[in-house]
C-alpha cells in the first residue's frame, strides 16, 4: 500500500539540521560523492559538473516524505532561515521550472518526483532513489570543455545534454536523449536508448520547441526550455507532425546496416523506419543514400525528392542535403533541368546564411555542370567560381573550371585547372577529349527491386556473435567497448587484436579478463612487449616472455615475476627495449649486452666500460644506420679498423656505414670480404651513382664511385637530400667542389680543408658572420676582417694577429674581460693600463691592473679548427658517460693540443677540458686499483 502524499503548506515546525547532523541521520550517504565513476571517453571531459559539496557551513530544513512543495510555498522560502532542504523519504515537486529549487535542495532519501530537472544543480548522489520528470536538462557554463553529469538515476521521458559527458548518470532505456557537444563523444554514446546528435534534433523536434541554427556546426544550444516544458505539461507532443519515436530502433539498425556496407539492409531498414514515421526527414534520405550506393539513381532521385521537402523550411543555417544528391542524381541521369531545379532550391534555402561552408558549395556545383552539359558556359563558370569561392580546392569544381575553359579554347587555363584538380586527387586525371563530364566517376544507373520486398516481418538483425564480428570488421579495434561485454569472447578479441596491429592499443582496456587466452597473450606481447603489463598473471610464463620479438621496444622486467627471470628472459628483455642498467647484476655478460646491442645499437651507450670492447663496437656499427652512426658513435668508433671489423662481422655493415665513409680502402676490404657472393653486384648497384639519382640521400652512394660532376650535383640538391661541406671527406675535395659547397652553405665555411679555402670566400663569411673569427685560417685574417670581428666581438682580440690589435681594441677586450690583458702586446700594454685606470668608472681593480703591467709577451693566434674542436668535445663528454676512460683521455688530450695550439685564451674552455682530463685520470686509477 503506497503512503499518502502530504501537501506542505508551511515551513515552519520542521527540525533544523548541520551537514554534520545529516551524515548521522543518513550514514549511507555520500552527497557530493561518486560511488561508481565511469571511465572517461570524453577526451576533454572534467570532474566539474553537478553543484560541489564543500567545507561550508549549511543549515538544513529536514522533512519527512513522501511531500509535495508546490510554486506557491517555494516563493516563501527566500527569507528562511534555512539554506537547504533535505528529505527523509519521497518528495514531489509541483509546478516549479527546470532551474527552480534545485540548487537548494541537499539530499532526497527517497525518489524526486518533477516535471522538469536541472541535473547540473544537483551534487552527486543528492536523490538516493530516482529522479522522475518529463524532461532534464545539463547545461554547462560554455562550449570550452565537456562537463561531467553528477551521478544519479534518471527516470525521465527526455534527456537534454549540452556539452555534458552522461557516462555518470543511469538513465532509463525509455529516455530520448538529444545531446550536444564534443562530436566524438556524441557519436558513440553507445547507450540503448534513442539518441540525437548536435542539430539532429531539427528533423525530430517540433519547430516551435528548437530555434534556428545560424549555421552548419555552430555549437549553441537550440533547445527552446519553455515551449518543451509547457508541451510536456499539458501533456502534448514535442515531436514533429508524422515522427514516432517507436521508428528509431529501425532508423539506428538502418545506419548500421550503411556502416557494414549493407546498402540493401539499409534500405529495408529506413523504408521500414518511414512506415511508422513518415514526416521524419533521415528515413527518407537514408533511403536515397541506400538507394544512390547502389546506382539506382532514378529511384534515389525520388526519396531525396521527398527528404528534401521534409527538410524544416526555416532553418536556413543548414544544408538540405536532399536537394544537392538529388541534383547530383538527376546529373548522372542526363535530366538537366531537374538537377538546376534541385540545386537552386538548395542555394535558395541557404540564401540568408551567414556563413557558408563546402556543403554549400555542392550546390553550385551541380548547378554548373548541369549547366555547362547543356550549353550554358557563362552560367557554369559563375557558379563555379561560387564554389571555388567557398572551398578552394574541391577537385570537382576544379576539374569542371578546366573543362569550361577547355570548351572556350582557353588550353592554358583548362590545363591549369586540370592539374590543380590532380593535386588533391588522382581520379581527376581523365583529360577533357576523353571526357566531357564527371558521370565517368560513378557507376552506371541501374534499378533494384527492393521496394517489392514485404515489410511486414522486417525486424533489425538479431546482435550475435557474427553480427558484432562484423561490426568490429568495419569499424576497427576503437570500437571494441561498443560491444556487450557477454558477446567480447576470446575469439573475437583475438580476431580484433590480430587486425589492430601493433601500434594502437587503447582498445586493450575494452577487454575483458576472461577473455584472455595463451593465443591472445602471445599475440600481443610479440606485437608489443610493453603489454606484458596488460597480461594476467597466471598467464605469464617463459614461453610468453620469449616470444617477444627482438627489436621491437617496451619490454620492462617490472611484469616478470621475480621467480621467472633468467639468463635467457633478460637477454630477451634487453633486445625488446629494456634498460641495460636494469637487469639484475647476476645475469649481466658480454653476451648480452651484445645481444642488446644487435636488436637496439643504441644501447651500446649503456654498456658498462668494462664490458666494452670492439665487438659490441662493430656491432652497433653493423646494426644502425646512417643517423645512429653520425650522432650516437664517437669519432674513435669509427676507425678503419673498427669499420673494417663490423664489415668482417656482420654483412648488413654494408648497408650501415655511410656513403662518406666508404673510401677506396674499405672498399676494396669489402669486396676481399663479399666480392664473392652471389649478391655482391646488387649490393655495388644500390650503393652507385644510380640509386642517387633515382632520389636516395647522396650518402647512399659509397664515395669511391663519387666524382666531380657528381658531387657537384649533390651539393645543389634540396637541402635535406643536398651533399653538406660538413660531409665531403677531405680527400674528396678540390677547388672546384670547394667554390660550390661554400656558395652553396657559406657558414660552414670551417668545413672546407684550409688547402681549398680562398680569400674570397673569408671575405664573404666574414661580411655575413663577422664575429666567427676563428673560423677563418690565421693567413686570411685581414685588416678589415679583424676590424669586422672585433666590433662583432672584442672578445675576439686572441684570434687577431699581433701587428694588428690596436690600443682601442684591447682596452675594449680588457673591459669585457679582464683577463684579457695577457692579449695584449707588450708595446700597447702601459697605454692600455694607463687609459683603464684614468677610467673613471673604475670598472677593473687598480692595483690588480699594476700588478699585471710586467706580464710577458702576448703570444700570436694560431689556426683553430673549431669544428675539429667540437667533435673531439663531443667525443669526449660521450666517452666519459660511456665510462670508455682509456678512448676519453685520448680525445682530453687531442682537445688539450687543439687549444694549445691555437694559443687559445679562453680559460672556461680551457677549464672545462681539463677538468674532464683529472676526472678520467681519477676512474682510470681507479680501475687500476680495483684490477690490482
């Protein structure tokens, strides 16, 4: 027996209650608070939705339900003495707005009873029981991101989202729900009920309860609140003449059916939608569709003729796409004048838009080839210049521009049109003598039969296991949480795996457990190791472990549990991606750091020092490939010896070492080594002049077979394919190459070997670069570069010849730095001394400056090789990471010699060489203690 509802007529006489207070009365619940949060699909999605329960102090009315508050007695409650009204049991709500009362009310223990629901005032879990309206509502402050709906039961005839994510909220199946926001999320909802997308709703809902769309994909809301929520109350229909909710089961089988290229089903499906719901626009244009994909474009033509005088006379904003395929059908079936009727009525009906998009551009263009099939140019090339206007490069309207000039005589132009028409797309390759419209890039018209199939026992196709095998096989692994979880077999997942590949994996969380096999598991760690991670336990063992592919990357040592791991686990892990420095001590070897080293050259880099040797050199030589080998080796790895040892070892070093390397010397080592065998001259042939000129990087070709026409015609090649100055070995230049490579790249004038360096060309650097003195060699440095340099940069005073450093310079120097002093030659130092301390700013210390006066002779530049210097610093500073020490002193000292050399002053450089060189003689001692 139901207990009866009690009217409240008053406010006062009920208990006053602090949040606190609450919790006591109602220990189960959680206002605010979400039990169940689903797992967001809603990329932009937020935790913000719904009215936030904070540390804030209420004053809470208690009453006992069931009660009803009607309009009258709500109006007294905004002087009360209360904030918000909690209800022990039911409560109904008469005659209040969507927005009224929501945002007082803290928590109904019962069911709440509405004719209208704002879900974004309510906190989570505010209702304990169901919220029972004719129609809720969610909308979110802005169109920025998606908010989430607070987590509640929905018992409602109508759901009206806009840019809220619903996954939170349980809605009876019986719900309608229209939803706007991110396209994405609207369109996998993936929810039984009846559901329509963005402006969908123009073709479902009366006129009066949805307001124009200015445009096609504006985002604002178009529901009309009060219209819907009069209608519902009195009773009436929010739905358009001749549209009955009860087709939608056949409409959503309908686009499915299209999905999986079912066009026949399709067609049954939306004939069978528009028997129960004639007025409703999609039925009759999913028809012409269906209808269209199969050729019959007579009878296509017919149910666009229909959908289009459906399509709502008032929404301007949108495309009556009826109208455009109809014209498009009435093209292909030479009926000129009906394909210019139905396209001007689609320009027509978007007259007043204020913004037009390439769905508007359609029209014209089936109005222009209608036009131009029947003798109207001038008319055509209008409307074609309309359509281009509003979407540049549709290749159609393109192609039709070239096929009005070609009429016209104009070649120039129809080529011209032709072309830009083939740069977006192939299919537009016909030339006009062979063509004379686009009907050759469709099918030829034909008839079907369908309308005679009976309707009668059409229900949509029972969801089995075969239909969601074809399902998945149309809409690829994304679509796996689309699936009921009873029908995710194991077969099905693994056939889903099997097509996904490798590279996407978000599906994985759509899988369930029980559906994970010895098959799948194996599948999936040799596709990725790094799934591993996704794998249950019990099904992890060697065998899986193993059958990770070598090469591949994301294995991690963390999934393996501890018993399993061994020797032959680690290496295998090694291979797969995991980090050298994360197996355990006991199973690291030689062996396997090669094995690493085979599958990933650059793990060579964390290769323990006493671990290393020429092998694993060789082999990482041998298995990288022309990046690896000019950014991750050392120059000391790349020795004759050492390329000649990856050549001996391993025959894909062929294809490894690149192109520069490969002088007369190696290459006659290779041909010793593989001269031989039966696929040595294809190996010389992918390596000659030929493979270059077929468009391989010029370091394809091995420099032996270089020459100088070649070079040169490397050297103006585009510039990520161009032979660099910096990749030209010196025994490969000469004057000729010399000029082109610095006209070619002028900055890299420091590349070029000094023998070939003119002083032309340091004039130009110099202009264009003056402060880069050290890239010029010590004999070019004029006057005038000197001078250029030093007002670049009086840091440059070392660089400058003795007999040219003037008083001003050096005071200039000096100031910048002042250990710059030692620069200066002895016959200026007293006048520059003498002009710093008449300085009266005082910028350098007067007794340090007479302290100095007796300095020796400053000493003359040398030539510096700044791009030697840099490779030997980088060689360096990657030996020392390497913990190679006996390589990394070599390079300390060779950058020692370079500085020495070139009477390099700068004692940060100087500092930081010699800094390296004490702390690689520190670990060399070491070692030597350890090994004593």
């Amino acid at each position: 027996m139901n207990n009866p509802i009690t009217p409240l007529t008053t406010w006062d006489g009920w208990p006053r209650l602090s949040s606190a207070d609450l919790r006591d009365h109602f220990p189960d619940a959680c206002v605010g608070e979400r039990r169940n949060p689903r797992a967001r699909r809603c990329i932009d999605a937020t935790s913000a939705g719904g009215r936030e329960i904070d540390d804030e102090p209420v004053r809470l009315l208690l009453l006992s339900g069931p009660i009803r508050i009607d309009a009258a007695l709500w109006q007294h409650a905004e002087d009360a003495d209360w904030t918000h009204i909690a209800v022990d049991g039911d409560l109904h709500l008469d005659g209040l707005g969507h927005d009224e009362g929501m945002a007082r009310l803290f928590f109904v223990s019962g069911d709440l009873h509405a004719d209208s629901v704002k879900l974004g005032e309510l906190p989570s879990n505010a209702v304990a029981g169901r919220i029972v309206c004719h129609c809720a509502w969610l909308y979110a402050g802005d169109d920025c991101a998606m908010r989430t709906a607070p987590e509640l039961r929905l018992d409602t005839r109508f759901l009206f989202a806009w840019f809220y994510s619903i996954d939170d909220l349980a809605i009876c199946p019986e719900a309608v729900i229209f939803i706007l926001g991110n396209p994405d999320y609207c369109a996998s909802l993936g929810l039984p009920n009846p559901a329509f997308q963005w402006h969908e709703d123009v073709h479902v809902l009366a006129e009066p309860c949805v307001a124009v769309v200015a445009r096609e994909g504006v985002d604002a809301d178009g529901w009309m609140t009060d219209t819907i929520e009069r209608a519902l109350s009195r009773g009436q229909s929010i739905y358009r003449d001749g549209v009955d909710i009860a087709s939608y089961p056949y409409h959503r089988a309908a686009q499915e059916a299209a999905g999986l290229g079912d066009h026949r089903g399709a067609y049954l499906l939306h004939r069978k939608s528009a028997s129960i719901s004639p007025g409703y626009y999609e039925a009759w244009y999913g028809m012409g569709d269906a209808l269209f994909a199969a050729g019959a474009y007579r009878q296509a033509l017919a149910a666009y003729h229909r959908a289009g005088v459906l399509f709502p006379p008032d929404q301007h904003g949108l495309v009556n796409r009826a109208w455009n395929d109809g014209a498009l059908c009435a093209l292909l079936l030479g009926q000129l004048d009906s394909a210019i009727a139905l396209a001007s009525l689609s320009i027509d009906h978007n007259n007043d838009t204020e913004s037009k998009y390439i769905e508007h551009a359609h029209a014209y263009r089936y109005r222009a080839e209608a036009w131009l099939l029947s003798g109207r140019s001038d008319a055509a090339c209008a409307d074609l210049e309309q359509a281009l206007g509003l979407c540049s490069h549709d290749e159609a309207s393109l192609w039709l521009m070239g096929l009005a000039c070609h009429r016209r005589g104009d070649a120039d132009q129809a080529r011209f049109h032709h072309a830009a028409a083939n740069q977006y797309h192939s299919t537009y390759a016909a030339l006009y003598d062979a063509e004379g419209g686009t009907a050759h890039l469709y099918q030829e018209p034909g008839e079907v039969d369908w309308h005679t199939l009976p309707l009668d026992a059409l229900d949509p196709p029972p969801r089995d296991e075969a239909y969601w095998r074809d399902f998945m096989r149309h809409n690829g692994a994304d679509a796996l949480w689309k699936v009921p979880l009873a029908q995710r077999s194991a077969a099905l997942c693994l056939e889903v795996a099997q097509a996904a590949g490798p590279h996407k994996t978000d599906y994985l969380k759509d899988i369930p457990a029980a559906a994970y096999t010895p098959e799948l598991a194996q599948h999936l760690v040799a596709s990725a190791p790094g799934l591993l991670r996704l794998i249950p336990a019990h099904l992890i063992d060697k065998a899986l472990c193993m059958s990770a592919r070598p090469g591949s990357d994301g294995f991690s040592l963390d999934h393996v549990p501890a018993a399993l791991c061994d020797a032959d686990i680690c290496t295998r892990a090694v291979q797969c991606g995991e980090r050298i420095d994360r197996v355990p001590p006991a199973y690291l070897s030689r062996d396997l750091c090669l094995a690493a080293v085979r599958a990933h050259p650059g793990t060579l880099a964390c290769v323990p020092g006493e671990l290393l040797d020429d092998d694993l050199i060789a082999a990482a030589i041998a298995h990288g490939d022309h990046a690896t080998f000019d950014q991750d080796l050392p120059e000391l790895y790349k020795t004759p010896a050492l390329l000649e040892r990856a050549l001996d070892g391993y025959k894909c070093a062929l294809d490894a070492i690149p192109g520069n390397r490969f002088d007369g010397a190696l290459f006659a080592f290779a041909h010793e080594r593989y001269g031989r065998d039966q696929d040595w001259p294809d190996i010389v042939a992918r390596h000659g002049q030929a493979v270059v000129d077929a468009g391989a990087s010029a370091l394809a070709c091995w420099s032996v077979f270089w020459d100088e026409p070649f070079m040169l015609a490397q050297i103006a090649r585009r510039k990520k394919q161009r032979l660099a100055p910096s990749s030209i070995p010196a025994r490969c230049y000469n004057d000729v190459v010399a000029e082109a490579a610095f006209r070619r790249e002028p900055d890299q004038l420091h590349c070029i070997p000094p023998a070939f360096v003119t002083q032309a060309m340091c004039d130009q650097a110099s202009s264009a670069n003056p402060g880069a003195l050290e890239r010029i060699p010590l004999r070019y440095r004029t006057p005038a570069i000197c001078a250029r340099a030093l007002a670049a940069n009086p840091a440059n005073l070392p660089l400058v010849p003795l007999a040219l450093r003037s008083v001003d310079a050096c005071v200039r120097a000096v100031r910048q730095k002042k250990e710059y002093l030692g620069s200066v030659p002895g016959a200026l130092r007293a006048e520059v001394i003498d002009i710093l301390i008449a300085d009266h700013r005082k910028r350098i210390d007067e007794d340090w400056l007479e302290r100095n006066r007796g300095l020796g002779e400053a000493r003359e530049p040398g030539d510096f090789d700044p791009r030697r210097f840099a490779q030997v610093a980088r060689d360096l500073d990657m030996l020392a990471v390497r913990e190679d020490y006996p390589r990394a002193l070599v390079q300390a000292g060779l950058a020692e010699n370079l500085l020495d050399g070139a009477g390099w002053p700068d004692p940060a450089l100087w500092a930081h060489v010699l800094d390296k060189k004490r702390a690689i003689c520190h670990h060399l001692a070491l070692v030597a203690a350890k090994q004593a």
